[in-house]
C-alpha cells in the first residue's frame, strides 16, 4: 500500500539522514514530492547540486539529464542515482552528438568560424560536452535571455541546441527578428531556410518537448473566448505563436512565482506540465487555476519516477548496491562541466 511504502522512504530517509539528499523538480509526482530534500527548477537543482559537498548519495527525482548535471556538479566521491533509468526526456534525445558533429561540419563550411553553440540543460552529457569544447555554454529557460546576450558578445551568430522553442521564444525577445532564424534539420543533416544565408543569426536545432506542443494556439483562442478575464501564462518551451497569445512566459518558477503573487480571485489558465499545474491549483484555493489544455499533458517519462521506485531505490542505495548509478564518462564530464560553469558564474 501507499502508506507501507511512504514508510519505507520515512524509515531510510531517517537512517541515512544527511549522507542522503532528493532533490525533486517541479514536474514529479506529488506521492515523490512530499520526500524531496528541496524542489526546484532545472537551475536551481543544479546550482543545488554543485553546492552540496555533504550527501554521499544524490537520489535525483526528475529526468536522466539532470542526474547527468548533478554528477558532473558534485565530487567523485558523491553517487548520484536515477530511482527509474527509463525516466528519460524525449527532447534530450533529439540531438545526437553524432549528428552534432555531422552539423557542426556543414555550419563550419557555411559560416565558418562565426558561431557560438548553447545548450538547454534539456541535452545530454555528450551534447554539453560538445558545447564546452566549442567556447558555448549551457542555459536554463531561467536564464536563457542573459546567456543568448552573452553568446552574441562572444560570436556573431549562435546555434542553439535542442529546443527550437526555447531558443526562438529567447532570441526574439532579445529583437532577434523571426526572419533572422533558421531551423537546422538532424534528420537531412541541412539548413531550414529562404533567405540570404548571410542573414542568419540563430541556427535552432530542431527540436521540442512532446508535452508542451500540446498548448495550441486553438487552446489559447478558447479560453480567450470562455473566459476573457483569465490570464495566460506558459513554459516557454511551447511555440511561438502560444508564448506571442499568452500574457506572460517563464520556466517553472517563474510560474509558480507568479501565481504566488497573484491577487486572491483572479484566474489563470497554465500552460505546463500538469503535475505542476494540479499542484498549483492545490495550494491556491483562492484563485481560479486550469491547465492550457482541458486534456491531461503530464511529462511520461517524469512520472516513471513513482513512490515504489523511490522505496525501492532508497533500500537499494541503503544496501550499498550500485544500481540504477548515473556516472558520466570522466572525459565527457569535464567538457560539459566548462560549459556548465560559464552558466553557473554568470
Ligand atoms: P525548468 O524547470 O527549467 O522550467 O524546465 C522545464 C522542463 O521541461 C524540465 O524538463
Ligand atoms: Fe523533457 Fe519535456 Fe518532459 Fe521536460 S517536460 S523532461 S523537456 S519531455
């Protein structure tokens, strides 16, 4: 039952004590939550993990690329453990390093040497690897205006990997105009775009996040229509056209901030992962909340990290077993650690 296993967690939790840290992202399940040492986004979990020398064992509850980051951050005597090794994400998976590579070649002949790449967290250890060895860093969507700033000071143009949104949402608020953007395409290894090749500023790898593409501009037209009273306010990893509808855009403490400091009585219509979405409804009785989309969009592979695979995992740490351990190839992880650090210092 819930209730054993929620013991279970109590019962490890209170023997290891501080040799054991959980940090929790937004987006988990509220049944793993509740356990976590302390919740966050993507940044804040990562400067978390670069800060913390005391816990030997990092049970990461979030997604393979950020128990990645947290073993690059921590020392080689902390373990970091993924409770689920399934609990992948689907736009880390969209950019291969030997594509990566394959693209960079193909960029260099065009453009030459006039471009800076950056990652969104939101990659692989190999792809943050690649970004640091280039001169690039890594950005959050918490920072990503500041970094794509930075970038631009460093290089006339920049390529961002993997999250087309993101990087498009990004550069045009920074008055990057749209027609300066180009889609790079893994799939033919070539360039997206009509223009003059010489015009192109930011190069977005084609990527995005299945749960956010399901906040549609038909989603925005609705509650426009239903409630026009309501606020919009969306993860700027949905489109364009979605984060240009809504009234406000920002990672998912930008949104819990903002809803935090909203009036009592005024509505809001989130656009983000729901597990996030159902817990902010939760803690605001007094204003009225409903997800973007009348559909459920919960991350999958989020929530393959569940109550019994947080019991189980914590039990199997406890035993000394090396199970379900996150280690990033010690040459990969300095790499990507240059381009985590440009992040973290800025
Ligand atoms: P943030 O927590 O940085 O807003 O990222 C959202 C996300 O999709 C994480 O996978
Ligand atoms: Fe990846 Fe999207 Fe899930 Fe975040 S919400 S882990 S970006 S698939």
């Amino acid at each position: 039952s819930a209730e054993e296993l929620e013991n279970r967690v109590r019962e490890v939790k209170a023997r290891l004590g501080n040799r054991l840290f959980i940090p929790g992202h937004h987006y988990q399940k509220d049944e793993v939550i509740q356990f976590a040492d302390a919740t966050g986004d993507s940044l804040v979990l990562a400067q978390l993990s670069a800060e913390n020398r005391d816990a030997e064992f990092i049970a990461f509850c979030g997604v393979h690329f950020m128990a990645e980051t947290a073993d690059i951050l921590t020392t080689s005597e902390q373990k970091v453990y993924l409770p689920d090794m399934r609990a992948g994400c689907s736009m880390a998976d969209m950019a291969d390093i030997y594509q990566t590579e394959r693209a960079w070649e193909v960029l260099m002949d065009t453009f030459g040497d006039t471009i800076l790449p950056l990652t969104y967290v939101n990659s692989t250890a190999a792809i943050k690897a690649f970004v640091g060895e280039h001169g690039g860093a890594t950005v959050t969507s918490s920072n990503a205006e500041k970094m794509v700033a930075w970038a631009f000071e460093q290089k006339e143009r920049i390529l961002f990997l993997p999250d087309q949104h993101l990087g498009r949402n990004t550069a045009y608020n920074l008055g990057v105009p749209l027609e300066e953007m180009a889609v790079w395409n893994p799939q033919e290894n070539r360039l997206e775009y009509e223009g003059a090749i010489e015009n192109v500023k930011v190069i977005l790898w084609k990527g995005h996040c299945s749960v956010h593409e399901n906040f549609t501009v038909a989603n925005v037209e609705n509650v426009r229509k239903q409630h026009p009273e309501m606020k919009i306010i969306v993860h700027p990893e949905c489109s364009r056209e979605v984060v240009a509808l809504s009234d406000m855009a920002g990672s998912t403490n930008y949104i819990i901030e903002a809803i935090n400091q909203a009036e009592s009585g005024s509505s809001w219509a989130i656009g983000t992962e729901q597990n996030l979405v159902n817990r902010i409804i939760q803690q605001h009785p007094d204003k009225h909340i409903v997800s973007l989309n009348p559909y459920m969009c919960s991350c999958l592979t989020m929530n393959r990290i569940d109550l019994p695979h947080l019991a189980w995992s914590l039990e199997s740490i406890e035993k000394g077993e090396s199970r379900n351990i996150i280690k990033v190839d010690e040459e990969v992880a300095v790499k990507a650690k240059l381009a985590l650090d440009r992040m973290l210092q800025k």
